[in-house]
C-alpha cells in the first residue's frame, strides 16, 4: 500500500511539464509503474497505484502511454502487435502485401512484414501524384539475448538454457537480472493449419548468475570479463533424477539429448500459448528482463526501462502519425503523404527481409503512388515524388555521461530534456546534410521547440543508424536524429521524461508544417 499523499511544490529547475504542483508520496516513495493508457487494461496494476502514479504528469504528456507500450513490447514482436492495436484502434486499415490495394486520399492504411516491421501512412486529401511522403523511421529490435535453436543443456546438476547474443549489448549488466522468455511462436491448430501465435512468461524463469567475489578476487581492479558463450548460459532450474518436480505433476517428460528444449521450459510456454506441448513447431524467442519500466529520478525526471533504444523512438513517431490525422479535418490541407516505417534488425546491420535494408518501404511508396495515381501515373511520377520527399531517421542519441563527459567532443554534449538530437558525421555514418539539418531545424524553430547537436570526436569510432541505408536506397534527403539518453545497449537504459513529450511534438510538428518550410527553400535551381 502506497504512503499518504502530501502536496509537495517543485521548483523552477525541473522539466517544464513537472514544474507545478504535484501530489507525491511522502518519503519520495514512487510507484514503479506509470497510469495505464485509457486505451488498454492492466489487470496487474492495481487501482489505487495508477490513480497515484497519474498525478505525476501533465495532461499533455504521452510519457504513461509510453511506458505502457514498453511494458508491453518485450520483444520486436510485440511492439509490432502493439503498434497494429493501436492504428487499428485509430482507424487506419490493415492491408497486406499479398493483394492488391485500393487507396483512397484521406485514407490511413498500414502493413506489417514478419510482424516485426510495420509501415503506416496517411494520405493527404489534396494529394496528386508526384507529390512527396513525410516519412519518419525507427526500429523495433533491441539487444538482447536470443535462444538458440537447440537450447537445452544442464551443467553441475542444473538446466540451462543456452543462448546466442544479439547485437552490441552491454552483456554484464544481464547478469544477476530476473529474466523471462518472449516471442513468437508457429502453432499446430485443430484443423491442422499452422498458427503465428505471440508468447510472453511474465514471471521470472530465468537468472545468469555471477560468480562470487570470492572466487574472483580480482574482478574489481582486472574487469568483468565473461566468456559469451559458457558463462553467459541462464539458468532454468536444478536438475533432478528424472522429472522434476513440478514437469513431474504435469507429466513432464525428463530431458534427454534428443529435446531441442527443455520438456518444462516447453510445458511453461504451452501452458501460455493454451496448447499441448507437441503442437508447438517453432520458436523465436528473446530474454527479457521482467523489471517494469517505470519514472526515476528525485523527481520522476527519467524514465528507467530496457529497449529504449528504440522503442522510445518508435512509440513516438507511431503517436505523433496517428494524432496528426485523427480528426477529419486533419488531412483536410495536406497535399503529402505521412507515414512511419518501423523496422527490425537494425542493431546487426539491417540485412533482412524485415529490416530497413529490405526494399520495404520504397516499395509500399511505389505501389502507394501507383494505386493513387491510376491514369495519370508516368514511369517519372514516383521519381518526383521521391524527390520532394524528406525522411527522419530516428534513433536514440548518446547523451552526456556526467562520470565520463570526455567521451564527448567538447562542443557538442547532448544533455536530457534539452529536446532532439542531430547527428552529423562527415564520413557519412549518419545522413544529415547541412539541408537536412537546416529543414529539421526550421520546423522546430517555427513550433519553438528545443534542438541539440551531436557528432564524435575524431579519435572515437561512430556508430550508425538505418539513415544511410535509407537515404542511399533511392536517394532520398534525410536528416538523423534522436532523444538522448543514456547506459545505451544496457538491460537497463535512461532518458529524460521531457524529452519524449519534445519528440512527439516535434515529429508531430513535421508532419503538419514541412511542406510549408520546404517550399522557402531551393537548392537545385
């Protein structure tokens, strides 16, 4: 039960949607989850809690909805299946890539591929062919661990489960975490057809643990340095002579070299997805950790989560579309189209059918233009339209390190609550030009909103984003950019609640007033 309430007033130092009276709990005890979204039940929260934890916002932030879709999109999967909820909830119509389209100006449509990647768009009333996209893209997938295909092994009288690592993580901090399973699974029906099914064991199932101080009397001053792939190995559960005791009152089968997975670890997941164990003909799954997302910070100023990076990025933009055109006169003006492009596996290169290396998006934009322009579409027409369009690459951004601020470049040390950053590299690891930056900018000096730079320091490696990819696919103009955050890769990340509440009304504002900005200014005359 939470404490009593007491009025506590904040000063002016705190981000602008905290800085009024607001109703905390006495002894800055905080709840560790967020008021739930009008548009989903949480059976798990209880009232009293989301009633408090509401308190703690403005009536404009989108940070509660924001936790809750981390809260449910534990893996890419799921994010994607959040985000078809939520557009479908708003009006946009499903299609799919199998069949042919009828679109319609004022239309909201979208798709999914792999049910990893999601593209969402918006057809402006006053649009003809030729005309631009306004697109935004982010990805759905994070790093994490992922089950290899035979994962069952046992070592020193325990079950393990052994994984592959995905991605650049911070694979230490997955240590000594409360950790689950999540994922896609392909299920046997009754009618024997096969079955896309989404799976999530909430509760804790699964701990890497460390090895005692003791034992490694020089882990502090040599380093932590595990070997990924025998002291990165979760375990299950301890073995016992045949079947443990729970398998044994379900009638679990022993584990045996021929199990790809373990019997229990199959008869948990089957006990979620609501079927028998032997129906289930394929897996996809991720470790996640179980920790909610939820506010941080004296004064609920950061929001701690795992898959910010991204997700913060994703639910963003997925808001900032669907707001931008919810009423019927929001689309009334535009002679453009919106859209969003969610995509996966961004953080091993983008190299799949499902990722921003894939022809997805500009193929949904050539089909979009065809089926808009029906007699007046030339072999020119998606040409020009690719031309007078303008993409935002949005990933996460690195944001000062108060312990390591050498890390950053002197003159460009992005700070929380300080609004987007964009990221500029000469050698083209992002895709911001001096044009891009300029518009990207102009739009949020028009709405007055913050903006930040960010580029590496010259003796330092720099990342890179699907923005490249991207612009380089058809040669569209594109700017990178992203909300600052920090303990980026770890299973535990931070940003500041203020600045998803800025993205949003940035990415917002890109939609309705790019295409005034970006007739003020010629270049190729």
């Amino acid at each position: 039960m939470m404490a009593a309430i007491a009025r506590v007033p904040l000063t002016h130092s705190l981000p602008t949607f905290l800085n009024h009276t607001l109703l905390l709990p006495r002894r800055l005890s905080f709840p560790t989850h967020l008021h739930r979204s009008p548009f989903r039940s949480f059976s798990a929260v209880s009232s009293s809690s989301s009633q408090s934890d509401s308190r703690l916002l403005g009536n404009d932030s989108i940070v509660g909805d924001l936790l809750d879709y981390l809260n449910e999109s534990w893996t890419q999967f799921h994010a994607t299946a959040e985000a078809k909820r939520q557009l479908l909830a708003a009006g946009f119509h499903l299609l799919s890539e199998n069949e042919e389209w009828n679109l319609k100006p004022g239309g909201r449509y979208f798709f999914t591929r792999n049910m990893s990647c999601l593209v969402a768009f918006a057809v402006g009333d006053k649009y003809v062919p030729g005309n631009g996209f306004h697109a935004i893209a982010a990805h759905t997938d994070s790093p994490c661990l992922k089950l290899k295909p035979k994962s069952a092994s046992s070592k020193s009288g325990y079950l393990m489960v052994n994984v592959q690592t995905y991605g650049g993580g911070l694979w230490h901090t997955w240590f000594d975490r409360d950790l689950s399973v999540a994922g896609r699974a392909i299920v046997r029906a009754t009618d024997g057809n096969f079955v896309h099914r989404l799976v999530k064991v909430k509760r804790p199932l699964l701990r890497v643990p460390t090895l005692a101080i003791h034992l490694d009397r020089t882990v502090n001053s040599d380093g932590f340095k595990p070997n990924l792939e025998t002291q990165l190995v979760p375990l299950l559960a301890t073995k016992q002579d045949g079947a443990s005791a729970e398998s044994k009152d379900k009638n679990v089968p022993p584990s045996s070299s021929k199990d790809a997975h373990h019997p229990l670890l199959m008869q948990i997941l089957s006990d979620d997805l609501e079927c028998k164990p032997e129906d289930i003909v394929s897996l996809e799954l991720n470790i996640c950790d179980t920790q909610p997302s939820c506010l941080g910070g004296a004064n609920n100023e950061f929001i701690f989560s795992g898959r910010l990076d991204n997700l913060a990025s994703s639910f963003c933009a997925l808001r900032a579309l669907i707001d931008s055109c919810s009423s019927s006169e929001s689309l009334s003006t535009e002679h453009g189209i919106r859209m969003i492009a969610l995509f996966d596996n961004e953080e091993v290169g983008s190299d799949s059918c499902q990722g921003a290396g894939a022809p997805t998006m500009f193929q949904a934009m050539r089909r979009i233009v065809s089926s808009l322009g029906n007699a007046q579409v030339t072999e020119c027409t998606f040409d020009r339209a690719i031309r007078k369009s303008f993409l935002v690459s949005a990933d996460m951004a690195h944001g000062v390190h108060p312990n390591f601020a050498d890390k950053h470049e002197e003159n460009h040390r992005p700070q929380l609550h300080k609004g987007l950053v964009i990221k500029h590299n000469a050698n083209q690891r992002y895709a911001t030009s001096g044009i891009t930056s300029f518009l990207f900018k102009e739009v949020a000096k028009l709405h007055d909103l913050p903006i930040q730079d960010f580029v590496v320091r010259n003796d330092m490696g720099c990342g890179s984003t699907i923005g490249p990819i991207l612009a380089s696919g058809v040669g569209i103009r594109t700017v990178d950019c992203g909300i600052a955050q920090l303990s980026m890769h770890s299973v535990r990340e931070i940003c500041g609640t203020e600045d998803i509440d800025i993205a949003y009304r940035h990415f917002k504002a890109f939609y309705s007033s790019f295409s005034s900005v970006d007739r003020k200014l010629t270049v190729d005359d």
